[in-house]
C-alpha cells in the first residue's frame, strides 16, 4: 500500500506527522506513507519546514491520498495549476481529507453529493462550495472520507487501515497513539469530553450528556482504540 499525505506550505503539522505516523507502522507488511509535497519543501504553520519524500504527480500511482489542512488552504484551492498536478481516481484509489482539506476535495469535484465533515473554521467555506457538512468527526461513503478535529487524522488513519489491511493490523498500529480509559478492559465510566466524541461521532443528533455515563460497549470494543471504534461504527462493519 502507497500512501501520499498532501502537505502544504502552511500545513498542520498534527495532519501530516500524525497519519504518516500510524500508517508507516505498517512498513513490515509494505506500506509507505510520504510526505507529498508541490516543493521540495514546505513550512508549517508554526514554522517548522520539512522535506518532502515526494512531488504531487506521484499521488496518482498511489493507492490512498490524504489531504491535510493548513492555513494557506483557500488560496490552494484557487490555485488551478496546482490542483491540477493532483490526478485522483476514486474508483481505485482511497482518498481521505481533514479539516480544510475538505474544500480541497471539493474544489477538486471529487465529493460528488456527498456529505462532508470539516473544523469549524473552514466549515462556511464548504459550505458555501455547495457542500453539506455533517456535525461529526469523520464520514465515508464509498471510497471517498472526509474527517475534522485537530486529532482526526487517526480516524482518516483506522479508515485507511480496515479498508487495506485487517482489523487485527489496525489495532496493532493505532495503539501507539492511544491512551485512553478505554484501555483498561471492563472500565466502563468515560470522561464527558470523551463520551460526547463516542456520542457524538456514533449516533449523529443524539443529545450530549451533561455527566458521565454508562457507556454501552462490549468487553472486546473496550479493548479497541477509540479511533478504530467511531470508524468501525460510522462505516457500518
């Protein structure tokens, strides 16, 4: 599995550094995620600049695109020469984007009807690209994903990993970014802030709690990284 992470000049290093963190895990078994990049280099927005491992043009022989967000999006996505470097196929590739990266889907026309999930900040933005957005962390449909939250590249991540790989592979990569109460098998109370993502994420216009409560998960979904849940839950498998 090749995996190009789109990073742009002002991008969100919590994006790019995070997805290419969990997917590399699975470089024993083949996979590669790389920095994928319009210039040799790009600066984030907190400054900080890296390399890239490869050009856009190498995002059409891929079989999974994420794009990530950034500050500089907007302008991005009136940059026609640009997006037209990027040559996606949705009927053999997977393609994933997080927070403003989701205009970039859009502008590209690859959401088709589809609903889509953002941030907050460029939410009006899709909307106003004729876009409905969803009030949850992460969406599917088909091969096509859309996430937003500063965090949500784990969700782009787990989708990435059922959709190529097994469960069991899943798991074993998302581990190393859980630490979550979860862990603890059979510990069934959740904090508020967590149990309103759990809600939140799996049933979209339920009322959010005001305390903590029971949390409704079996012993073996106790033992799941959270991300891998609200995915497992959202796509129906």
């Amino acid at each position: 599995m090749q995996i190009a992470i789109l990073t742009f000049d002002g991008f969100n290093e919590l994006d790019s550094f995070i997805a290419a963190g969990i997917l590399n895990r699975m470089k024993p078994k083949g996979w590669n995620a790389y920095i994928t990049s319009p210039t040799p280099t790009v600066t984030s927005l907190n400054g900080v600049t890296v390399h890239a491992e490869r050009d856009l043009e190498f995002a059409m022989n891929t079989d999974a695109v994420i794009f990530g967000s950034g500050i500089k999006t907007r302008e991005i996505a009136k940059d026609t020469e640009l997006l037209n470097r990027i040559k996606l196929d949705p009927s053999r590739q997977l393609i994933g984007a997080q927070c403003s990266g989701t205009l970039l889907l859009s502008k590209m026309g690859l959401l088709g009807d589809c609903p889509a999930c953002t941030d907050l900040t460029t939410k009006p933005w899709v909307i106003e690209a004729g876009v409905r957005v969803l009030d949850q962390p992460f969406y599917a449909e088909g091969n096509v994903a859309t996430a937003g939250g500063c965090l949500a590249s784990q969700y782009l991540a787990a989708w990435i990993l059922l959709r190529g790989a097994s469960r069991e592979d899943a798991e074993a990569a998302l581990r190393v970014v859980k630490h979550d109460p979860l862990d603890q098998p059979g510990q069934h109370l959740v904090g508020l802030a967590r149990l309103r993502l759990l809600r939140h994420g799996l049933h979209d216009g339920a009322a959010r709690p005001a305390g903590p409560v029971i949390c409704p998960l079996n012993r073996n979904q106790l033992e799941m990284p959270i991300a891998l849940l609200i995915v497992n839950r959202l796509i129906g498998e």
